[in-house]
C-alpha cells in the first residue's frame, strides 16, 4: 500500500482504493504530461496540485507544466474564455497572434517532454494551440475542457476548433457542454481533494476563530460565498440578495476570494463589487492570498448557508467544498451546479437575486431543513465528486485509449 494514496482510504473507502490500485497496474511506467495555463487560482490548479502527485503514487510518471504568456495572451485568452460560455466577444487578428506565438515558443519549451509522453492532457484555451507547434507525437493528446460551453460564440469556437480537433479525445465535465469533434469525447465532472487544507477537518476553535478575524458577529447568521472575482460568478447579484434578506433577517454576508494570475479582469470585478459593498457593515469583502486554504475551509465551516450563485459555470468546485463541509448550497441553476445542488434536497438552485433571497430566508427560518440538506450534500459529494473518483475515471480513459476497440482490457496485476 502506498502511503499517500493509503490516507484516503477512511475517507474514500477500501473497496475505491482497491480499484485503484487495480486500474494502474497496465499503466505503471507510462509518461503523462498535463499543461494548464497557472499553478494558483482557480479548480484546475487545485485538483491538478494533488491529481498528479496520486498519479506518482501510482507508479505512473506524471508532470505537470504552465504555459507562459504575457498580457495580451491573457487578454486573448479571457476573451477565449468568456466566448465559450456564451458571449459575442470579438478578438482581433494581433491578439490571435500573440496566442499562436506564445504556444509556439512554449512548445518550444516543452517540445522533448511533450513529444516523448504517453499521455499529454491540455486542460482549456490557454495551451490547445499547443498541438500545432509539436509535430511528432508519440502517445495520446487529450483536451481537457473545465469550460462550460454548451453555447459557445461560435466565430471564436470555429477558431478553437481547429486546434481542438487534432486532439486524439476530448474531456467535457458534462454531457451538455461536448462539442461536435471527430475523436472520443469523455465526460469526467471535476472534484475536491477531501485531505487538502481546504476540506479536511479542522478544530472548532479555528473555525470560531475567523469571526474575530475578519470582524463577523458570532450572532448573526452568516452566509458565505467563496469564489474568483468574476462576473459570471455574479457577486453583485449575491449582495443585492443579501440585502433583501436582511430586510427581514438579520444576517451577514461574506464574499470572500482571489484573483488568479491567467485572468486579467479581475481587479476591475472587485472593484466594483468594492462600490456595490460601501458603507455596508454587514458585508465583508475578504480579498485573499492564493494560500488562504484554511482559512476558506473555516469560513464555509462557519457559515450557515453557502452560495454560489454563478450565471454561468464549468462546473463550480466551491459547491462541492460547501458540500462538504455539510452545508445546505443555493447556486445559480447552471452548468455543473445542477449536477450538485439537487434542488430541495441538498439546496436550492436559483435565477435571480430575488430567488436566492427567498430561499435564504427560507432555510434561516428553518434550521432542521438546513442540518438536512447538509448531511445529504455531504453524502453526495463523497459518493460522487471526490479526487479519487475523478484519478478512477483518467486511469480507465487511458486504458480505453491505449486499447482503443479492444472489447476486454485486462488490469490483473500479477
């Protein structure tokens, strides 16, 4: 038994375990490469940080590498991004120059180990051009696509797509966001690390620590959402909200996140989310470091209600860590959430400030719904949205891919 994988047994169950170490017997050895676009910020760095050190325990060979770019890559890149999900987003020739340099120099970079990896997974965008700039591949190319889009802009789809459909799979976190592409597509929802210093279980007087810490009243009932200042996450929508709640209950609310080093218009979301908060004593703006993991874990602990009332979403990790925690979610009725928040069993999804501000006064009001809701999220996300489930399902894509039409792939260990 190895000893990293062995601490997620209590938590994952022997018979996960065992499957797993079953699974990497065929790919013990095998060289795999994954590229995203930062290292802090965001779900893909957070799953990725402990998916590849897993895959080590293994015995597979993992890497993980950044793609490297200036401002206007990012620019690009955002502008990628946001088109995916649905809006009209003009990106000029010189931007799309700059991207197509900016994978080519990095490819470049990376060309010896990405040419000599059996497996390479190119997670969004930012690296997908990466493909072009290394001619001679010797295993499998994988997109991996943590974006949700079902809708995509589709001038700047018809772009991506030409990068995109040189891959050998694709990997989509939900049936609805998979694009029409000549290879196999896959469907793998995300997931949180339950030992990570953001889930694991943490003393009650570090929880109750962090209401003198950020100045909240231990008496008020508190409601946390926990996200990048970004626009698709709606953080103007939670505050209009909460102020309509408060005309009825008094409460607290916490916006609380960072910004991450590939997306560019953060600070000018949390500027203006800055404004929207002014004056208001009630509303705790809490920027902070890439590093705060604890701290987060404590105030999802803390709160009695978490949010995360996103217009758009890939998939929405926050949830399941608010989940976790055994909170009740109200989370905007999009993308991944709806797989999470089941509405009136482990929370409420929602459309507008005025519905989330229902539901609120709603569960605050009835404080056994809450406590219910809570233990069946917990329950859903350990059956479903664990780290060790989402490393299960890439070891089986690369068997399938490894064996391609083979009706029966063996995975006995002897």
């Amino acid at each position: 038994m190895t000893r990293l994988l062995d601490a997620y047994r209590p938590v994952a169950g022997e018979d996960v375990i065992n499957h797993l170490l079953q699974l990497s017997g065929p790919l013990k050895g095998v060289n795999v490469v994954h590229v995203n676009s930062t290292r802090q910020g965001g779900g893909v760095a957070e799953i990725l940080h402990k998916l590849v050190p897993l895959m080590k325990d293994l015995g597979i060979n993992a890497y993980w590498e950044i793609i490297h770019g200036e401002e206007d890559f990012y620019r690009c890149t955002k502008g990628f991004h946001n088109a995916l999900q649905g809006h009209s987003v003009s990106i000029g020739a010189g931007l799309l120059d700059i991207y197509e340099t900016t994978n080519r120099e990095n490819a470049q970079r990376l060309g010896q180990l990405l040419s000599e990896a059996d497996f390479v997974f190119i997670h969004d965008p930012q690296p997908a051009a990466l493909i072009d700039f290394v001619p001679e591949r010797k295993g499998k190319w994988i997109w991996r696509c943590h974006i949700d889009c079902s809708r995509p802009h589709r001038p700047v789809w018809k772009y991506l797509r030409n990068y995109c459909s040189r891959y050998d799979a694709s990997i989509f976190s939900l049936p609805e966001f998979a694009q029409k592409l000549e290879h196999p597509q896959f469907i793998i929802a995300p997931s949180i690390d339950p030992l990570s210093d953001k889930n694991i279980e943490l003393p009650t007087e570090e929880v109750e620590a962090v209401f003198q810490e950020f100045g909240l009243d231990p008496d008020l009932p508190l409601l946390v959402q926990v996200s990048r200042f970004d626009r698709f996450k709606d953080p103007l929508g939670v505050i209009e909200a909460f102020r309509q709640v408060r005309r009825h209950v008094p409460c607290q609310l916490v916006l609380a996140g960072g910004g991450a080093s590939d997306d560019p218009e953060g600070q000018a979301v949390l500027e203006e989310v800055m404004v929207a908060a002014s004056g208001e004593d009630d509303i705790h703006i809490l920027v902070l470091p890439p590093d705060a993991h604890r701290k987060i874990n404590a105030l999802q602990r803390a709160a009695d209600i978490v949010i995360q009332k996103s217009i758009r979403e890939g998939f929405g990790l926050t949830v399941s860590e608010g989940m976790w925690k055994g909170k009740p979610v109200i989370g905007g009725d999009t993308g991944g959430i709806r797989i999470q928040v089941i509405d009136h069993y482990t929370g409420f999804r929602v459309r507008t400030p005025e519905g989330a501000a229902l539901r609120i006064r709603y569960l605050l009001h009835h404080r056994e719904k809450r406590q219910e809701m809570g233990e069946r999220a917990r329950r859903l996300v350990r059956e479903n949205f664990l780290l060790t489930r989402h490393l299960r399902e890439y070891m089986a894509l690369m068997l399938s891919l490894t064996n391609g039409s083979e009706d029966r792939i063996d995975i006995s260990t002897s």
